[in-house]
C-alpha cells in the first residue's frame, strides 16, 4: 500500500513540477520602458495630483511651456542626486521650462525631504495613481527615477530611465527651448 502512496506522491510532483516549467517557458516576456503608453512623437497623456499644499497639479496647467515630468521616491538615491540638477535647470530656465515632480511616496515623507532641499519647481504626490500615470508617460519597468520630456506643443520627446547626468539633461532640452 505504501509503494502505491508514494507513486502517487511522485506522480504528483512530476506533475507540478513540468506544470510550473511550461508556465515558466511560455510567459509572456516582460514589457521594456516605451513599449506601453507614451513613446517618444506621441502626445503627453497627461496627468493631475494632489500638490503638497493640497492643491492639484495638472498637465494641462503647462500647456505651451517645454514640461519635463520627473517620476521620484525619497527613498530612491539617484532620484535624490537629480533634484539639484532639475532645480538648477528650473532656475536657469523660469518663463521657457516647467518641471513637475511626481513623487511615488507618502505625503508626510515627501514634504519632510522637500523642506530639507527646497526646490523651485511643483511637486505632486502619491503612489498607486501615480505609478499609473508613470506607465502611461511609457514607464512600464516601473523603475526610478523616470524622466520625461514634451514640447511646446505637447509630444513627447525624450524618455530617460534611470539617473541622468547635468549634461545629459541639458542635452536633451535645449533643443526644444
């Protein structure tokens, strides 16, 4: 009796087991950043979030201007080094460029570390809406920091996964100043 238990123990497991390697060879592959929502020559999708005063930050509120919309975390270094160079090229650039941080956070973080750097451009806040709204502006990796860049007019023209350099940025923009 006990000889037929464990062919059916066994049995069972060769099942799970080649089971788990068809679903495991034939997923789907992951999806790479730009494949889904907004690529570089379609239109912005756009988007609205609370502030950190409470009031909403939309697209739409930049229309006309050069937009760079910068995804972050508080808890994410090389989001934390792009904020001087964002900073400086929103000083450098006030009535030309507008730049929007979306922030993938809680409220109370963000505000702390915004008092501590003080930048000159808006920031907005939150965390399920806003990770949806970073894989419409073609973010599906879901990674930070994410960059993205629109013209006057309102397409997108530069995405930019991962840290950027001053160069890089100031590469990517003047173009379209």
């Amino acid at each position: 009796m006990s000889r037929m238990l464990w062919m059916y123990v066994g049995a069972a497991v060769l099942g799970l087991a080649l089971g788990g390697a068809v679903a495991w060879f034939t997923r789907p592959p992951p999806p790479d950043p730009g494949v889904e929502g907004a690529q570089v020559g379609d239109p912005h999708p756009g988007f609205r979030h609370g502030g950190l005063d409470g009031a909403w930050v939309d697209a739409q509120d930049f229309q006309g201007q050069v937009l760079i919309v910068n995804f972050w975390a508080t808890w994410c270094a090389p989001c934390r080094r792009e904020m001087p160079i964002l900073d400086e090229m929103a000083r450098a650039h006030p009535n030309e460029l507008a730049i929007v941080g979306l922030a993938i956070d809680d409220l109370g973080d963000v505000q702390a570390f915004i008092e501590e750097v003080q930048v000159a451009y808006p920031i907005a806040v939150g965390n399920a809406d806003v990770m949806a709204t970073q894989r419409a502006w073609g973010n599906t990796a879901g990674a930070l920091p994410y960059t993205v860049l629109v013209d006057r007019q309102g397409i997108v023209r530069w995405q930019h996964l991962g840290e950027f350099s001053a160069e890089e940025l100031q590469q990517a923009v003047q173009p379209w100043l």
